[in-house]
C-alpha cells in the first residue's frame, strides 16, 4: 500500500545547552546543527526507512532545496509538494546534558495550506492509499473530511494537541497515535487507562496507540491490547523518537505486520534514533532494526 504523508517540512536550529532557559536568563549554547525536521517530514523518512512507498505532500518556502534533497535521498516521491510559500517553517531546539529536548515552532509556510492544494493532492489518489497526518498544518479539518469521503484510512498523530483539534470529528480515523499529555486532552481524564476506555466507546473502530517514552508503549482496539517495553540505549537527543516510531509502525501495519511485530520493530527504532543527534539523521534503515 502506497502512503501519502500530508505533513510539515521544517528546519530545525539545535543548540546543546547545559539546562533549559530560564526566564529572563541569557545561556551560552556549546554547539550548533542545521538539521532537516518537522514531524511531516521526519515520520515520511521514518515510513521510507521502514520499508514504505511515500509520497509527501506540503508546502515549503524559498531556499530549501536541502529538504527536498532530504526526501528524495530516501526515496521519497516530493512532486506533490509546494514550494510556493512564504518562509518554510522552522524550530528552535534546545538539547541539554541529559538528551532532553525543549522546542518552539515557527510554522511559517505549514500554516499556508490552501483547500485547492488539499484537493489537487487528493486528485492524484484514485487508487488505494494510506493518509498520515498530524497537527503542524492548517486546514487539518478539511483534509480529514475529504480523505473520509473517499473512503481513505488515516493515521493520526495530534501534536501538538490544541483546541481547535480537541473539537474535530475524528471518526474517520483508523489509527491514533499520541502521549500521554494528548491522550488526556483528547480523552477527558487524568487516568490513561480511561482516557482510552473513552475514546474507544466514542469511536470503537479506532486503533489507539500510546507512546509513554522510556516506559514503552501500549497498542488498543476493540478486540485487543498490547503493551510494548522500550529497549534501553545511552540517550543522545530524543528528538525524532516518537516520529520514527510511529513511522515504523504505520509502515510495518500498512505493509501487514501484526501489532506485536510493528510494536517491537518501532520500539527497536527509537531506541537506535535517541542514540544519535538531530531528528531526520538520526532515524535508522529496516536493515539496522533488524539487527
């Protein structure tokens, strides 16, 4: 199955620093890297890495070739990309001692998706495909009920959760995949356990899965649940781990991996990206996983 990511190209700044900024405080940054992110960009090569056919679909600005370049090198098909925007977006990444990351996002042109351009991308797609979204472009809404009216399966990943978000109809979604702090939000409790007992009485064809970082994670659906451990490594820059491992799962279940086999080949990954620095750079090939 081919899958069209619909998602946000940015370029990440990433400053090591001994600590997060304090209010008011001026900090001295050790190193500096120019890396190829956004979690549109960073969950294709994620999918491609995996083993999936991805096409992406966005919009970026002048001067970022290197991004297209990114994606291509992975085998990435960009010709439905845009790259009529204003300033492609981008993110301040603070990395301290411990790998932690802090990030603040400008979303420049992600935030200038037009529903022409979501229905020319559309067009192209007469065929079986998977849609892969998350919440780093604007006109999240429209995509989700044109991709529903066209009988599309999706795969959600609703970060970073807002309210314009917590109010869409997210019936037409297959897979949800979120943390902790955005299954609460979504799901209206502090208890996780109840937050997905909700979701699943609102959308019982929904399949969630829950990244809890060091702990692992939990897969649910109607039928089923899994609970996934994480494999432990020194921890460099944590970047792109959720991103590579919802990448590898989607790609490994679009391709027909059991639950149990996506989960463990996922947690594999992030495990290999956390190892390393920057978010794209760091996402590991199939072949390493499996070693």
């Amino acid at each position: 199955m081919k899958i069209l990511n619909f998602g946000s190209l940015n370029i990440d700044h990433v400053y090591e620093v001994p600590h997060f900024l304090h209010p008011g405080e001026t900090l001295s940054s050790s190193k500096y890297s120019r890396f190829p992110g956004g979690k549109g960009l960073n969950q294709s090569i994620a999918m491609a890495r995996a083993g999936a056919i991805v096409y992406h679909a966005g919009k970026i600005g002048e001067n970022s070739d290197f991004l297209i370049d990114v994606l291509k090198k992975d085998k990435i098909d960009t010709t439905l990309l845009d790259t009529t925007g204003s300033q492609t977006g981008h993110a301040i990444v603070q990395v301290n001692k411990e790998g932690e990351n802090c990030i603040l996002v400008f979303g420049g042109s992600n935030q200038e998706i037009t529903t022409q351009y979501v229905d020319e991308v559309f067009s192209a797609f007469q065929e079986d495909v998977l849609l892969v979204l998350q919440n780093e472009i604007n006109n999240l809404e429209y995509v989700l009920k044109k991709a529903k009216q066209q009988g599309i399966k999706i795969a959600l990943n609703p970060s970073p959760i807002d309210e314009t978000l917590k109010s869409m109809d997210l019936s037409g979604i297959t897979w949800l995949i979120l943390n902790e702090i955005e299954v609460v939000e979504l799901g209206g409790s502090e208890n996780t356990e109840e937050c997905i007992k909700n979701l699943l009485e609102r959308y019982p064809d929904m399949r969630i899965l829950l990244t809890l970082g060091e702990k692992g994670a939990i897969y649910q659906d109607k039928d089923t649940c899994y609970a996934q451990k994480s494999y432990k490594t020194s921890v460099k820059d944590t970047t792109a781990a959720g991103d590579t491992f919802m990448g590898y799962f989607i790609s490994l279940t679009a391709g027909g991996a059991e639950p149990e086999e996506a989960l463990d080949a996922a947690a594999r990954a992030a495990s290999i990206a956390v190892s390393r620095e920057g978010a794209a750079s760091s996402i590991p090939m199939l072949c390493e996983v499996r070693s």
